[in-house]
C-alpha cells in the first residue's frame, strides 16, 4: 500500500508539472526551439533551482521587487545565475509567457541582462538570468557614502547605455518590446561601470491594436508615467517618462519617491519641474557634478529630463532620440572644449592672458592652436 501510494504521489505530481509546463506556453518554446536551430535557450527543472540556490535559501537572496524574488544561484556547469521567482500572473500574462520568453531570449544586445532560461513546471514561472555582481543602480547612487559617489562622466555613460538598451527594445526587437518598469533598481551595473537593463516582469510586447493597449496599471510610484495612469494604456512613452526619473537620480542622488522629505520635495519629478521653472535648478543637483564639470553640459542633461517628464506622451521624445542627445553630450564632454576650466584659466580667458590661454586662429576654415593642439572643430562660417 505504501508503495503504490508513493506511485500515484509521484504520477500526480508528474501531472501538476505537465499542466504548469502545458498552462506557460511550454510546448511553444519546444516548437520555437526546435524551428530555430542553435537558439540558446535551456529549460531548468524545478530540483535543478532548488539545487542552484540552496532550496532558495534566504541568504541568497539579491532583491525583492514587486514582481518576484530574485535569488543568487550557482548552475552544475558552475555558471552564476540569478534565478527570479514570480508573483502570481493573470491569465493573459500566462497566454503570452512562453512567447514572451522565447523573445527575451534572442535578444542580444550588451546593454540588456542575458536571460539562460526558464522553469515552467511549477505554478508560477521562474526566470534564469545571468548573475552581475555589483549590484543595481539604484544601490550605486543611493547606497554607498556621499564621498564615494560616481563622477558624472560615469553617470552620463550609464543613462546613455540605458536609453541605448530601452531603444533597441523600442525599435529593433521583434516585435517591439515595452519594458514597462523602467527604475534605477531594474540597472545592474556591472565592474565596469556597463549598464544592464534587467526585470521584465511588468514587460509586455508592442500592441498590434487599440485593444490591446489597455492593460492594469502597474509598475513603481514615483517612476509611473501619469498618461499610463490616467489611461491604463502602456506605450513606449511610459518608459520614456520612467527613464526620465531615472536621469534625475544620476543627477541629484535623491529618490524618486522619499516619504520622509517635505511636502513639496517628496516626489522628485515634481519637485524638479517646480525648481526649474523657478530657476532653481542649481539648488536640487548633487553637490558633486556641480564641481566637476560646466554647468551648461548638465544643463543639457536636466533639459532633456524635463523633455522626458512631459505630460502628454506625444511631447515627449522617442527612447532613440533620447539615447542621441546623451551621445552627443556624451561627446561633448570627451571633448577639451566641454571640460571644465579652472578658476585659474577662467581668469585668463577673461584678460586673455597669453600665459595660460592658448592662441586661437583660423586655418583653412578650422579652429587650431598656435601650440600644435589641434581641436578638429569646424569654425562657424
């Protein structure tokens, strides 16, 4: 009797993993993965996870979300993984895992998290991606000391990657992808400094139509689009407010949301658009990039978040028009011109000195210096 109790356990047990796997667009992965030859994409067993994370164990615990836990795990191949347990999913959501994942799963491009795989034999999917040791953006502005912060050089490389990755999602993945959560903890950030778009759990593909725009509001307060909001319709926009948010953490170090400030400053986007129309802006930024370079390239930075907070979508610019202007600011700031002077230099620009200021002249239509540094910038004519 005991035995043939432990085999019907085992056979109904064997049943629950079939339906999972069946219910989360299973046997489409195995269509598309057997159509499409060489696609790097590996389904994990439930006791494969459990042995990668210590049966997810609490001390391996990276991050809670509103989507999911995610867990540190370490494959039999020795690969460092996260492994991302879900909350529960609706019924559309299940309808569109498996296409969704399989997806995901060509997406290459540097700048966005490496999904291995996925485990759909339990009652909600666990998503498999690749391990970035050091951490969320989030904990790089907010977590460490205030004499530690990043340079602005590095803060301006990481929203350009990121305006990069959401761009390609926008414009290139096929279909397009809306990955509807965009926020400083969704960047990892690896050793170098390398942007990593991470968590689609609120991500949903481009609609094909007006009805399938209308979806229930999720995502993070104080990152949240107010279109979406009013309208439950998600669209590339949403993200473009989100990132929006996110240029103004690299820019003020402060939360998006901080419950504990005053009235008037909980809410950083708000908070940022009361300070620049009262030309305050110089008040809100981080006390470090305002020494570090000239206040017109941040300027420009601040300008184009501003852009991105737009109220009406349609006025804001598109994710590659975003990822543009930082690489063109981005250049700026490369460039002997767009560094910051010294107080010292400044002066003598002023009295034109020629001790300390370089002379200028033209030379076939060129900007040059009469001590050979050739700055390659076309003069106005």
């Amino acid at each position: 009797m005991s035995c043939a109790y432990l085999i019907h356990q085992k056979r109904s047990l064997a049943a629950v993993k079939q339906r999972y796997f069946r219910q989360h667009g299973g046997l489409l992965l195995f269509e598309e993965m057997r159509s499409k030859q060489g696609l790097s994409f590996t389904l994990f067993t439930k006791e494969e996870l459990q042995e990668a994370t210590d049966k997810f164990d609490e001390r391996n615990v990276l991050g809670r979300g509103g989507n999911g836990t995610v867990y540190k795990g370490a494959l039999r191949d020795t690969r460092l993984v996260a492994v991302k347990k879900c909350k529960i999913i609706n019924a559309r959501q299940e309808k569109e895992f498996g296409k969704e994942m399989l997806i995901l799963s060509q997406i290459n491009h540097k700048n966005v998290v490496r999904i291995y795989g996925c485990c759909l034999e339990v009652e909600v999917p666990m998503l498999v991606y690749e391990f970035i040791p050091n951490g969320t953006l989030y904990q790089l502005i907010h977590g460490r000391p205030h004499g530690s912060r990043i340079s602005f050089t590095t803060r301006l490389k990481i929203a350009h990657e990121t305006a990069e990755a959401l761009a390609y999602l926008h414009s290139w993945a096929s279909p397009p992808i809306i990955h509807g959560d965009v926020k400083s903890p969704n960047i990892l950030v690896d050793e170098d400094y390398t942007a990593k778009v991470a968590d689609f759990g609120a991500s949903t593909l481009a609609p094909t139509d007006e009805a399938q725009f209308v979806t229930f509001v999720q995502g993070t307060y104080g990152y949240l689009d107010p279109e979406y909001m009013q309208t439950s319709k998600l669209t590339s926009k949403s993200d473009v407010y989100s990132f929006g948010v996110v240029l103004l953490e690299l820019l003020t170090c402060r939360k998006a949301m901080n419950l504990q400030a005053l009235d008037e400053e909980k809410n950083l986007s708000s908070h940022f658009l009361q300070a620049v129309s009262e030309n305050r802006l110089d008040e809100i930024l981080d006390e470090q990039i305002r020494g570090e370079h000239s206040v017109e390239l941040i300027e420009q930075v601040a300008e184009l978040a501003k852009e991105c907070l737009e109220m009406a979508s349609d006025k804001r610019p598109s994710m590659r028009e975003v990822a543009e202007e930082l690489d063109r600011i981005r250049k700026l700031l490369r460039h002997p011109w767009g560094q910051q002077t010294s107080d010292d230099e400044r002066k003598a620009l002023l009295s034109g000195s020629p001790s300390t200021c370089p002379e200028v002249e033209l030379s076939n239509g060129f900007v040059s210096l009469t001590d050979s540094a050739y700055l390659g910038i076309q003069s106005p004519r």
